[in-house]
C-alpha cells in the first residue's frame, strides 16, 4: 500500500559527473553508486550525467520502502532525461527485477493498495512476470510507530526459516488468501484477524522488533483491527477504527516515553509517483 509518505528528485542540470546531493550522511553514495542513478543508468546506460538533489521524508532501512521510493526515482529520471516513453508495464517490470519482489514497487509506481506476484527471472525482461491486482484502499485510521533503530530486509530475512513443511505452508497461505479476500470486501474485521496470525514471516521476526507485541496489546485495547510489521520491519503500523484514534494516539504517545520512536499518522496515497 502507497503511504503519503515521499521522497523526491530535483533534476538540477547536466553536470560533468553524476552527483547527487542528500542529507542521508555517508551511508549512502553521492555519486554513481547511488542507488537512484545505478538504477537509470541501467535502463539507459548512456544516459548523460546530471547534477540531482535528493529529499526524503522515508527513513532508510524501517521497512518503508526507501529503497523502492529510489529505485522508482530511477526509473523516472531515465525516462525523463532519456527523453525515453516507458509504458507503466515496463516500468513495473524494471522495479520489480531491481527490487527483486513486487511488494513496495508496485504500489509506489502505481499508488493505493497492490496485491501482486511477480516470478523473478532475471535472465529476461519479461512483463508477462508480474500480475497485480487494484485493491480498495481500507478508510480506517493508519498508525506508524517508527522505532529509533533500522533494520535492513536483508537481515529481516535472515532470521526467516529456509524452508517450510508443507501442512505449515498451506496454512500460512490460507491466512494470506482470507486477508486479500476480506480486503477486495472491505470487511476489516477478518482482514485484521488475518494480518495478525501471519505465518510467514512475523512470527520470527518479532524477536527483533520486541515492540510489535506491546503495541499489539495497547491497540486490542483500542479495537484496534491489526497491528503489523510495515514491509520487513522496523515499522510497526496499526489500523483502527477513526473514532478510537485520539485515545491510540495517547496511549502510543505514552509508550514512546519508555520505547523511543516517532509516530506518524498516515494517509493513503492513491496517485503513485509523478513527474512534474
Ligand atoms: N533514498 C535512497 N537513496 C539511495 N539509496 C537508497 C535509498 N533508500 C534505500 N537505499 C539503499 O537501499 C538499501 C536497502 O534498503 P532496505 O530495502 O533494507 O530498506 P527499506 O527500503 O527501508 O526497507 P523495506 O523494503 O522493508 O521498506 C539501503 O541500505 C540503501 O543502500
Ligand atoms: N515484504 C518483504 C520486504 C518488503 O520490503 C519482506 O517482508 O521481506
């Protein structure tokens, strides 16, 4: 799902070398090994070098899709100093086989709530890889709590088993197929039931994230309808209903006293990215 949420791209002017200015600190690069340009220049690798300056309101490795917002940014900037039409397809195409999984680039392309599969074979650009379906976008109340440390995707998924038996597989699939057939209804209730008893993925990441499990506790108080891990986590994201949300908001603030982290109230963003 697309959260208002950005990160934008200022193309300055053509420069003798790339370079792009940022406040993210040294972790990450100022020249061509930046993600952003890395991405264009292999869209279009002749594409010339341009002077860029990067703002972004998505914090780096908190499971908010920094890395899909880039690699998106990417795409943009090679069709629009490329002078290159894209169709949305390949451009998805070429988010997903950067991002390697469709989950954050779908909906950052293409805005509101995506459900999409997308089989990875990297020795081809293929569009016929990826289907993705447009799911209403949910009208409850959306809280983050953005905890004060980062955690990568890769190490999220480190702590993730290699395999799984197959009676464990066909359940944890029965939840992800009730979840999407209770989102395409609206029905919130068993939809938050099923983005609570997650199989796949949150079970083990918890022992990371210890306060997925407090801020669960405090939202079931709130008739909440889910709390759940944003992307691969840090981020902790609940849904609730809108008239519970002052008294969440309190109690959230009240945690965050003892557990450090911002909160963010955030809105759906139905539109996706856009040149201007
Ligand atoms: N805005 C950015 N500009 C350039 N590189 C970025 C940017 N955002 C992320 N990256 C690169 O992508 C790497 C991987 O990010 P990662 O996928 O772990 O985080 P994330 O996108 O916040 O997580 P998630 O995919 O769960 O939302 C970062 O370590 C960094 O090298
Ligand atoms: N959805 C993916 C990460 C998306 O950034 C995961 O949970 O590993």
């Amino acid at each position: 799902m697309a959260l208002k949420l950005y990160l934008t791209v200022e193309i300055v002017e053509p420069s003798d070398a790339w370079i792009i200015e940022h406040d993210f600190g040294p972790q990450i690069p100022i020249d061509k090994n930046n993600l952003i340009i890395q991405t264009a220049l292999k869209i279009e690798p002749t594409l010339p070098p341009h002077h860029l300056k990067m703002r972004s309101e998505i914090p780096l490795e908190h499971g908010l899709g920094s890395s899909s917002s880039a690699i998106v940014a990417g795409i943009k900037i090679a069709e629009v100093i490329g002078n290159r039409g894209m169709s949305i397809l390949e451009q998805l195409e070429w988010a997903c086989q950067i991002e390697g999984h469709p989950d954050n680039v779908v909906p950052t392309l293409l805005g509101g709530l995506q459900v999409a599969s997308y089989d990875a074979d990297l020795s081809r650009l293929n569009e016929e890889n990826l289907t993705f379906l447009s799911l209403p976008v949910p009208t409850c109340s959306m809280i983050a709590f953005v905890p004060n440390y980062s955690l990568s995707t890769k190490a999220a998924r480190n702590v993730l088993p290699a395999s799984f038996a197959r009676q464990k597989a066909v359940m944890a699939s029965s939840k992800a197929n009730v979840l999407v057939a209770a989102l395409t209804q609206r029905k919130l209730i068993p939809a938050g039931k099923m983005m609570e008893s997650d199989l796949f993925h949150e079970g083990y990441r918890s022992t990371l994230i210890p306060e997925l499990a407090k801020i669960r506790a405090i939202a079931h108080q709130h008739q909440a309808y889910a709390t759940y891990l944003s992307g691969a986590g840090s981020t902790i994201m609940t849904w609730l209903p809108k008239e519970h949300l002052a008294e969440f908001k309190a109690d959230l603030k009240d945690f965050s006293n003892t557990h450090q982290g911002e909160i963010l109230e955030l809105k759906v963003d139905t539109k996706g990215a856009r040149v201007k």
